[in-house]
C-alpha cells in the first residue's frame, strides 16, 4: 500500500500540490495511524510530508533507530492524550518507507516492538508484504 494514500489528505490541507514517490507503508501501521485521534494523524501526515520533501527531521520529532537497522528512525508524535512512535527508513530521498507505528507507554522502547519493527522492515524491504 502506498504511502501516498495517508500523506495524500494532509497535502491538500497543507495547500501542497506536488506529489513524489512516496515509498511503501506496511499495512499494520496504516491500520494503527488510521486509529489514532486526528491530532496524532494530522501530526503524522505532516511529518511524513516533509520527510517526502526531503526535510531532515531531527530532535525531538525523529531521532535514528539503529537497535532496529542502519538507515532506521522513529518519529516522535505527541497528542492530547497519548504518544506514538512510528518506525521509518528512507529507502531513497524520494522513498520513504513506513514499518511499524506504536503506542508509547514507557520511557524505553519495549524490545517486542523492536524485535517487531526488525521484521515489518526487513517483509517490506524483500516485498513480502
């Protein structure tokens, strides 16, 4: 599925008109984003936009994730009432792909969603999705 289809709404709310390759977007954390109040998903959608811009996301919204992989991040979002996180790998500067998105409940990152995100990237990274 592609990215394309998430960022897509907040474009226009943007006032962006330009598309690029957006990469892919593994259909859990699709469902998960989609789930989320539309703070979290107006936050998410603008930051993943940028990203597509080629906007280097640095601290405190994106900060590099290399228990999950070389080349992995995650990004920070914060809503009213709760926090997520959303793995992601920039394959090219015109690709981005999405892994694996996830409530934030503790202060460390819990080693299952690690372990999780290692395997969403390397399924989608081999087009086993």
């Amino acid at each position: 599925m592609s990215l394309r289809f998430l960022c897509d709404a907040y474009v226009l709310y943007l006032g962006h008109t330009s598309r690029r390759e957006a990469g892919s977007l593994y259909p859990k954390a699709l469902i998960f984003i989609r789930g989320q109040e539309p703070d979290i998903r107006k936050q998410t959608g603008e930051a993943l936009r940028d990203l597509q811009k080629g906007i280097s996301l640095g601290p405190p919204f994106s900060r590099p994730m290399p228990t999950v992989a070389a080349g992995a991040h995650e990004l920070r979002i914060r809503g009213k009432t709760t926090a997520i996180r959303v793995f992601y790998f920039v394959k090219s500067p015109e690709a981005i792909v999405v892994f694996h998105a996830f409530q934030k409940q503790t202060q460390k990152t819990p080693t299952q969603e690690l372990t999780l995100g290692r395997q969403r990237l390397t399924e989608v990274l081999h087009g086993n999705v």
